[in-house]
C-alpha cells in the first residue's frame, strides 16, 4: 500500500493512523427487495472528485473490503432496502455504487452500529448515479463508538427530472469528516441533503454539504442541524454553487447548531457561489442554546430539566427520520438517550 | 386556603412588572383576573409557573401551605399546578398522546394504564371537537391557532391540575370552541379544582360563574368583586381604577 | 536583504480550495529602502520614535510575501512601490490624460471646475481652506480636535504615541506594514469627554493634490460619552496614475460613547484599494459603519470591530457596486470579546457585467463573551449572467450562550417587479434603476442628503454603462 500524506487541515487537525491498515470486517445484516440487485463489485469511481481530498480517495479504493454496486429497478412502489453493519475490527472500508435506473424509485437505509469498546477507522465512498425521473432516498446512519473514525463521502449525480434525497445521521465516533456533494446535471433535477449530528465529550467533526446546480430549474435544499455539548468541536461547511447555465433555479441552505454548554467550539462557513443571475439561492446560519420557551413548557408539565432537554433533543432529530418506521425511530431515539446519559466519553483522540 | 399570594414584586430584566400582588384563591374556586394590556396577567401566571425569566424580587407565595417559589418549575408541576400557555410551543416528533401519557406519569408518579388513557383521551378530544388524529400528531406542530389553545386545555383535562391558570386562553377561539372550552373548565371547577383565568373579554362570564373577579392593572390587584365589577369595566374602561 | 521562506501548503478544505487555492509569492523589491523612509521622515520632521518604527515596519513588510488568496494583485507594481511614495514623487499627467468616464461623471455630480482638478490630481490644492476654518473655530470652542495627522504628531507627540498603529498593527498583513513604513496624511480627531459633535467631519476637505492620499493614515478617539459622526471620502472619483491606495483607519470608541464612521469609495478603475479600518469598542459604546464602495479596480476591504467592553455594539450598512473588470471583495469583520455584546451586519452587493462582488466576512464569538447577539443579513443582485457574486462567511463560535443568526440570500430583480412598474408606465430602464435604488436605500437613508443624492446619481450612471 502506498504510504499516504495524513492532509494538514486547518480548522481539524488529523491523527497519525487514520490510513493504518489493518483487518476490515463487519458483520451484516440485510433485506433487500427483489427490484434492488446488488453485486458484490464496484464499479469505477463516476469522476474524480475532490471531496474529502486525494489521500482519502485513494486509501479506500486500496483498503476496501466492501465492495458494492446496487442498481435500483424501475418500479411502481418504493423499493426499501435495509443493511445493518456492526463494525468489529480496526478498519472498515467500503466502495458502494448505487445505481438508480431511470424511473425507479427506492428508500435505502445504511445503519452502522459498533460496540463502545471497539475501535474502528471507519472509511466510506458511496457515489451515486441518478437516472433520469428517479426518486431515491439514502439514509446513512452512524452510530459508531465514542472511539472510532468516521471518514464518508458521498457523492450524487442527478439527471434530468430525477430527485436524489441524502440524509447522514452522524451520531457517533471520536472523529467523524464528512463531505457530502450532489451535482444536479439535469434540467429540473433536485437533491436534497440533510444532515443531523450529536457530538458529546471530546467528539470532534468537520462536515462539508455541497450542492452543484448545474442545470437550468433545478432545485435544492440543505437542511443541518445539531446539538453538542461538553468539549465538543465542530466545523461546518455548506456550499451552494449555482454554476454559468443553471437559469431558474432555487437553492437553500439552514444550518441550525443547538449549544448545549460553555466549552463547545461552533465553527460554521456557509458559502454561496453565483456565476448565474437568473436563481435564487439563500442560506441561513443560526446557532443557540436550547430554547427556554421550549424547556419551560415541557417542565411546566412535569418532566425534569434533564428530561426537557433530552426531548428537545430528540425533537430536533425527527425531522431527518420521517422517512424510517415508528421501531426504527424509537431505537435510534433510546440510543441518543444512552449516549446522552454517559458522563464522559473515552476517546483516543 | 390553596394558593396564598403576598406582596409580590417581579421583575424581568430590571423592569419591574408586579409591584406588590395579593391574591388568594381557595379549594375549587375560579377567579378571574382582568386588566389592560401591560399590566402584568401574564407575568404573574408565568411567575407562578416559575419562568426563569422573572426575577421575584420580594413577597411570598404560598401553595397547599408550602413555599412555592422555592420549587422549580417541574416541582411545581407536580405539586398540581398547571398553565395553558398564550402561545404553546411546537415539538416536532413528539406526539400529544405520549407527551400527555409521559406527563402523567412524572405528575402521579405511577403507571399509566394505557387503555385507560387512551379511552379518556379520545373522550376529551371528542368533547372539545378535536379528531381523535390529533393524538399522534406532533405536538402542536400545524396547529391552528385555536387548535393549540384547545391541545392546552385537552392537557389539562388529563392531567387534573389542583390549579389551572388559563393564561388568555379564549383568544384566538370562535364563539363554538369557546363554549366547549369553558365547559370543560366549568367540569373542572365543579370538582375541587381550582382556576385562574386570565383574559381581556368579560363574555366569558356568560358561560364561567367565578367566585372573585379582580382587576389587575400597573402590576397590582386594584379592584376585586363580583359580575357587576366586570359591567362597570365593560360600560367605563380601566381607567376608572386611577 | 533577501529572506526567503518556505510555507507548508495549507489547504482550506471546501470552498476556499474548489475556488482558490491559498498561495503566495514572494517577491523581492529593491526600490523602497531605509534612505527613502528615512528622507520621509526627516522632511515631516518627524520625532525620533516614528523613524524608529517607520524602519521597523519596512523590515516586516520586506519579510511577508504578498497575499495571493483573493485579488489578481499582480498588475500591481509592487517592485517598484517607491514611486508611489517618494516625498518629490510628482503627478506627471495633465487634464487631457484624465479618463473620459472620470469627466463625465464630475460633470453629472455637478463637481466644480476647480474641484475637478483637484480630484483629479492636475490642480492646484482645491482652495477649502475657508470652509475648513470656519468648522475649525466651531470645534475648537467645544473642544474638538481636528487636523491633518502630520501636524499633531507634532503638537499632541504623546497622544498619537500611545494610540498610532495599536489597533492595526504592521505583523497583521504586507500592506499593513507596508503603510506603517510610508505613511503620510491624513485626519486626526479627538472628541472630548461628554461633547456631542453635532456636524458631521467631512475629510473631504482635507484632500490635498500631492500624494493624492495614498497611504493616509486615519486616527479618531471618541472619549467617554462623546458621539461624532465622520465621513470619509466621497462620491465623486479619484484619480491617479499611482495605482495603490494602502491607507488605515484606527478608530477609538470608549465607554458610552458612539462614532458614525460613514465611507463612500469611488476611486477610479485602475485603483487597488487595500485599506484597514479597525475600531475598538469599550463597554456601552457604538460603533456604526456605513459604507458604499463602488470604484477601484480591486477592493479588499473588511472593516473589523473589537468589541472588547461588556454591551459594546456594532453596526455594519454597506453596499458594494461592482461592474466591469471591477473585482469586489469587501465584507466585515466582528470579535466579541466581552459579554453582552451585540452586532448586526447589513450588506449588500449588486453585480453587473462582468464585476466580481465578494462579501467575505468573519464572525468570532471568544469564550468570555456569553450573552451575545449577532445578526448578519446580505442579499446579492446579480444583474446579468457575466457577473460573480459570492458569500464566504465565518462564524467561529466559543462560547455557547450566544444567540446568532446568519442570513444571505442571492438573485436578480424580479421580473414581475419590473413588469408591474412598466405596466404604470415607467420605462424599464428607470424600473430597473427603481428596483435597484430601493434595494440601496438602507444605506442611502444613513447618509446626510448630497451624498445621498450623489449616491443615486452614481448608481443611475452605473446602470446607464456611462461608468466604465
């Protein structure tokens, strides 16, 4: 394997092992419906993107264990297909390629779930190709130790009339980098992006959304939202780029960052690029402690302040899970809730 | 003797808003409470709810014989008060059935039977002509206007506060709503609950019978009587009280 | 004296590396020496201490290598910065040299003969002595300082020691530096304890031809209590040949007290305008920005407020006008380093045919400030397809009791806006001109009446293309 530069980044420094190599396996769980046919290979990377930069683009196409190319068929309903990953061994990579055909229509969930002693460098290329008409929904969904690394990248291709939905819940890990991108190639293509995170403790997270329109009435919309408390440090990126020839389109972009006690570090860099006149695009930034009218309605029907805060919490979590069933939403809810509970967190880093 | 209040002085951010309130309120009665606009109903159903963000700054108040004002706002919840909040908040993903459920059960402190629940839930959103759907919904998040005041008072028949202070709770409600509304406070009343009502319209005293009306004006209690007490407001204003 | 240094490659991740990749160059440059600063020095007649520091700063500016991460700043003559400042260095060109657009647009502000030439840097020093000492004598009877910087390092030497160049520092970036070295000109103002200055300074006035204030140097203390609304610039367009402008503006507000700092810049098309303005704010007082930035060929302009008392405020109204071969890169910087505090920023940007408008900007909330407020509002009009408009800001938070919101927002004018005024009757051009003048009037209402006017006047000809 070559020996990878560790990228000096500015607003996150990065530790020294994040490209060791190691056992990578993790144990899976799937259901998959018949109109989702997945091989057991990946394709070539769509285009080389920059994403989370060139050191980690070349580890995981060397290191990856799990290869995967899903393709959606055209259907009526909406095919669901659900993979539960625990993670056991010191590295875990993976290549998935998910292609939507034209037409077709699928809600995907990836949950990755780990035991709180293990450690894990956790690295992630899913690219997606959205063909024409499609409507898919990826939810990933990282719930890994307070002493894993989580590296993702996603990137999503739109064509004409297709509509690409991602939604990362990053609820987990001592180190998470995140870079999710869409590019809207197609006229009237819309990607939407949601990302939820809960750092606690020493957790630290550099999380990048952008969205590229690159075609005439094309849409979009990025949704953030997270809580941290204790020592935590997060950095967030959110670019809107409206390229030269994306006339008539609409891009938003919210971040909301919930800031739970002295001692939290909020970094947010929400950018937006115009080289087209004929859009609109917005974007909006707010950071606050939990709001007090909230806290005192809830305690006002009896519930403790520890309480009240747990429930505007997970309240602000709802959102990204609508899509998921009622169990669905309740585990990862009793999940947030433990995780809230533990006092501090244990973290190599 | 249920609710004892001396003297109280409250503040938010160094305004003072109540500047020396007394009122006492005993085991199954209704008061109401009137006043112009600023003079501090609001303030004083947030003080007694324990809103942090009123500084008491003197007088005492006294609930079922113990310092009230020393309890945080969920104690008090438990000790059996209850406001219905002017603008309820919205909970995304928390459903009115569980938070009510959830509610009761830090309230008793004891199991809530779910059928049990269930049965008398749907009952009382019949009464107040809720769809029986709202129980699932989000709590108060699409809610109309009225539709929030009326979740405010289905919480409060649930929960069978000992006082309920209905902070300007007929506002915002058609003449209908506002009949069942106060019905259903009026049930309430009849047991040994007691009520604060805070509102601007003496029309309400055609469907509550009261025990006291007082007037609340520059941040004390300048007036209390009875139904012609709210005539006189209604024919001359407030500023018959200068 | 050559210093070469080697930099790692910092890579911002995200946008800053997909748009522009942070670089820098180091040149070397032979003209300024110690002799030239040192002949500055002397021919002001200059204390000791100043030389001192002058000579310093020359070190540091030969030590940093020019920024490359925004700005084409090559066309700059940076080797050869010693002709813009040499004390002898004289205006070489004539009236018939001054750009067409510069005429025109004297003669649709209605600037007078004299005025032109002054402007322009061909007359001789527009004679504003009369009106500058009757508001001399006004000020003087409450106590109120005003005169060129020069003269009062020499009568209030202690005063201008304690404060010149504290707030802007020459280690804060090249051309801080390099104006620490070659500074000349400028405002010093100073406003006693409780005194409100009820007329508002114009350093207009104080223009003078030679240098054409290149790297004048701006010095106001407002005292405690004391208020002063001061007005830097003006409409009507700069010309010189020297192409850079480098000055610093160091603003002073102590408790309670409130400074309107109010800017309309217009240099003329070949300028690099590379100011500093700094203000540092004490507990209870305000500093308020008003800014229109419309000329210059490359702006990087990023007013910063230090809000370092408890319940310090800030307030930032700006709009920038970038049009063709014009690059824009302005925004505001804001720190709260004390409880309490609050800031808002208001900016807007409008592009057209081919300008570059940039807001950058940087929001830091340090960990002893709790109980802070800040709201940021930018919208962009892009009014054709050839324009750039981005928002780059930075919110970098410490503290958690804060209450912070960002809002920016990019788009052109409404077609059915223009549709219902045609449908009155109104031409579309003066439609557009409508729409585009409301969306300055947040700015244009802050400022006293003429510039208010000359400020619409400059926006109709920028849309009429009569301007570059």
């Amino acid at each position: 394997m070559v020996q990878l530069a560790i990228p000096k980044w500015k607003r996150m420094p990065l530790p020294e092992d994040i490209f060791a190599s190691g056992e990578s396996d993790a144990s899976c769980v799937a259901d998959i419906p018949q109109r989702i046919v997945v091989q057991r290979r990946f394709p070539q990377r769509l285009r080389m993107e920059k994403s989370l930069g060139n050191s980690f683009n070349i580890f995981v196409s060397q290191a990856s264990k799990n290869n995967m190319t899903m393709t959606v068929k055209r259907s009526f309903e909406v095919q669901q297909a659900y993979y539960h990953y625990t993670v056991h061994k010191p590295c875990f990579a993976e290549n998935i390629h998910i292609e939507a055909e034209a037409g077709s229509k699928a809600f995907i969930v990836i949950e990755y779930d780990q035991d709180d002693s293990v450690f894990t460098n956790h690295h992630q290329w899913i690219q997606i190709n959205g063909r024409k008409g499609c409507d898919l929904h990826l939810m990933v969904i990282q719930k890994l130790s307070p002493k894993s690394r989580y590296f993702s990248q996603q990137v999503a291709y739109v064509e004409e009339g297709g509509n690409v939905k991602i939604t990362t819940l990053s609820l987990g890990a001592a180190l998470t980098a995140l870079s999710v991108e869409e590019h809207l190639l197609g006229r009237r293509a819309n990607g939407d992006m949601k990302l939820g995170y809960l750092l606690v403790g020493d957790q630290r997270s550099d999380y990048c959304n952008s969205m590229f329109h690159k075609a005439p009435q094309t849409t979009s919309n990025i949704l953030a939202k997270g809580v941290l408390r204790d020592q935590c440090k997060k950095v967030y990126r959110g670019n809107l780029f409206f390229d030269p020839g994306s006339p008539q389109s609409v891009g938003r972009e919210e971040e909301f960052a919930t800031l739970l006690n002295p001692g939290v570090v909020a970094n947010s860099l929400p950018a937006l690029i115009c080289r087209e006149d004929d859009v609109i695009g917005e974007h909006a930034a707010s950071a606050s402690q939990l709001d007090q009218e909230q806290l005192f309605y809830i305690m006002s029907r009896g519930h403790s302040k520890k309480r009240a805060e747990q429930l505007i919490i997970l309240s602000s979590f709802s959102e990204m899970m609508e899509d998921l069933s009622e169990d669905k939403r309740q585990s990862i809810n009793d999940w947030i809730s433990r995780r809230l509970q533990v006092e501090r967190q244990i973290s190599d880093f | 003797m249920l609710l004892n209040i001396k003297n109280l002085v409250a503040t938010v951010e160094d305004t003072e808003i109540l500047k020396g309130v007394d009122l006492t309120v005993g085991l199954g009665e209704v008061h109401v409470i009137m006043g112009p606009n600023g003079a501090g109903k609001s303030t004083l159903a947030n003080v007694l709810m324990g809103h942090p963000k009123y500084q008491v700054k003197d007088g005492a108040v006294e609930f079922n014989g113990e310092d009230l004002l020393d309890m945080d706002v969920d104690e008090r919840a438990k000790k059996g008060i209850f406001m219905s909040f002017q603008h309820p908040q919205e909970i995304p993903g928390v459903a009115l059935a569980n938070f009510i459920r959830t509610a009761k059960r830090e309230i008793t402190e004891q199991k809530v039977n779910l059928l049990e629940f269930s049965k008398e839930l749907v009952s009382k959103l019949n009464q107040l002509n809720m769809k029986q759907e709202y129980m699932d919904r989000s709590l108060n998040q699409g809610f109309s206007g009225g539709e929030k005041k009326k979740s405010e008072i289905v919480q409060m028949a649930m929960l069978k506060p000992k006082l309920a202070i209905l902070d300007e709770t007929d506002s915002g409600l058609d003449i209908d709503a506002i009949k069942v509304v106060y019905e259903e406070i009026q049930n309430m009343a009849q047991k040994d609950n007691s009520i604060i009502l805070i509102t601007h319209y003496s029309r309400i005293l055609d469907f509550v019978k009261p025990d006291a009306i007082h007037v609340l004006k520059d941040g004390k209690i300048v007036a209390t009587g009875d139904r012609s007490l709210a005539d006189r407001i209604e024919a001359e204003g407030y500023d018959i009280f200068n | 004296m050559e210093r070469k240094k080697s930099y790692i490659e910092d890579v911002e991740r995200g946008i800053y590396d997909i748009v522009d990749q942070e670089k820098h160059a180091y040149i070397v440059d032979k003209g300024l020496t110690e002799e030239i600063i040192t002949e500055i020095s002397q021919v002001k007649n200059e204390p000791q201490w100043m030389l001192d520091f002058r000579l310093k700063c020359l070190k540091i500016y030969k030590s940093m290598p020019v920024p490359m991460w925004s700005a084409d700043l090559s066309e700059l003559d940076i080797e050869n910065i010693v002709h813009y400042v040499k004390p002898d260095a004289k205006q070489s060109h004539t009236w018939d040299d001054v750009p067409d657009y510069i005429k025109n647009t004297f003669e649709r502000l209605g600037i007078p003969q004299a005025e032109r030439e002054s402007l322009a840097g061909v007359g001789a020093q527009y004679d504003s002595e009369v009106i500058y000492h009757s508001m001399s004598e006004h000020l003087a009877r409450q106590g109120v300082i005003y005169m060129d910087i020069d003269k009062a390092l020499i009568e209030y030497e202690d005063i201008i020691k304690e404060y010149f160049m504290t707030l802007i520092t020459p280690h804060d970036h090249k051309f801080a530096a390099l104006h620490g070295a070659v500074w000349s000109g400028g405002s010093y103002v100073y406003v006693p304890e409780g005194v409100q200055v009820d007329l508002p300074l114009q350093s207009y006035f104080r223009l003078n031809a030679k240098g054409a204030g290149q790297f004048e140097h701006t010095l106001i203390i407002v005292e405690k209590g004391a208020s002063l609304h001061f007005i830097e610039g003006c409409s009507a367009p700069k010309y010189s040949v020297q192409n850079l402008h480098a000055g610093a503006v160091e603003l002073f507000i102590r408790e309670g007290a409130k400074l309107r700092y109010s800017t309309i810049e217009n240099w003329s098309r070949n300028m690099y305008n590379l100011n500093t303005k700094r203000a540092l704010v004490d507990a209870h007082g305000t500093i308020e920005w008003i800014s229109g930035s419309f000329g210059s060929k490359v702006s990087m302009l990023y007013p910063m407020s230090i809000l370092q008392g408890a319940h310090a405020k800030s307030e930032f109204t700006g709009v920038t006008f970038a049009s063709t071969g014009q690059y824009l890169d302005t925004g505001m910087k804001v720190i709260h380093a004390a409880p309490y505090t609050n800031s808002t920023v208001h900016a807007k940007s409008i592009s057209k045919n081919g300008g570059y408008a940039y807001y950058r900007s940087l929001l830091r909330v340090l960990e002893s400030a709790h109980n802070c407020k800040s709201t940021v509002n930018c919208e962009s009009l892009m009014l054709d397809n050839f324009s750039k408009s981005d928002t780059l800001p930075i919110i970098e938070l410490f503290n958690d009791q804060v209450d912070i919101g960002h809002e920016a927002k990019i788009g052109r004018i409404s077609d059915d806006a223009i549709f219902y005024m045609m449908s009155r009757g109104i031409s579309e051009e003066e439609a557009k001109a409508m729409v585009v003048r409301g969306f300055v009037e947040p700015i244009s209402k802050e400022l006293p009446l003429e510039y208010a006017v000359e400020l619409n006047n400059l926006i109709t000809m920028e849309l009429e293309g009569t301007i570059g």
